[in-house]
C-alpha cells in the first residue's frame, strides 16, 4: 500500500468573497460592456451587474471606473453615485472599516460638482473620523 495524499480539491466551488468571485464579477461586466455594443441593451442591465458586484467587491478600481462612467453617460450620476457612496461608506457607527479607496472616489467624484463643498467637508471629516485618518492620499 501507498500512502493516501490529500482529498482533491473541488475547484467547481466558488466561495463568496474570492479572488476568483471577483474576477467572475469583473468578467461578467465586461461580458454584458461588450454585448451592449453589438445590441441595445437597457442600462438596468449593467447598473443591475455592477450594483451586485460593488456590493460584493466596493473597493474594486475596474467596478468603481465603470459605474461612475456608465452613470455619467445615463445622466442620472449625481444621485445614484451619491446613494451608493452613501451606503458604502457607511460605518454603522464605527462597526465597521472603510477603505481608503472608497473615501478617495467619493472625494475625488465631488470635487468638479458645482455646489458640492459642504459635501466634500464632510466625506473628508467623516474619513478622518476612522481608519483612513492615517492615510496619506486622504491628506494630500
């Protein structure tokens, strides 16, 4: 007899939070990007899919880039970005870590808004607050 190795893995499993999650989430926004361009598409599609995988992946550069851009091109950006920035950046009263990334967006997406300085103010003293006060991009 030999020796019994380990079970096999089962790699049909995707776990919820993976890097592999994420990546089936970014492939199926590209997926339905690409499939808009050969036929109409209602946005609710792709808002749909984004929404979705924000919620699994909010610090994800590729997910945050497209609905911000895709928001823009609907005309509808200002209060579905503030919403969603709104609820993702929510602490639960400080039960819970914000990355740094989220602050920046939120900030960086305010910035060019006419009228949007009181908003700017408090998404900046509401990142100092936690535990993004340490980070540098936060300061420049």
């Amino acid at each position: 007899g030999g020796r019994a190795g380990p079970p096999p893995l089962n790699t049909n499993i995707i776990v919820k939070g993976s890097f592999q999650h994420e990546w089936l989430e970014m492939a199926c926004v590209r997926m339905i990007r690409f499939h808009e361009v050969m036929n109409p598409t209602p946005p609710r599609v792709l808002r749909d899919a984004l929404s979705s995988a924000l919620t699994s992946f909010p610090t994800n550069a590729y997910l945050l880039n497209t609905f911000i851009r895709r928001e823009g091109e609907q005309g509808h950006m200002t209060t579905r970005l503030r919403r969603h920035f709104d609820s993702a950046l929510d602490d639960k009263g400080g039960a819970k870590e914000i990355s740094p990334i989220l602050w920046l967006y939120a900030i960086v997406w305010e910035l060019p808004r006419p009228g949007a300085r009181h908003r700017i103010i408090n998404l900046f003293e509401k990142a100092l607050r936690g535990n993004s006060r340490c980070t540098v991009a936060i300061w420049r």
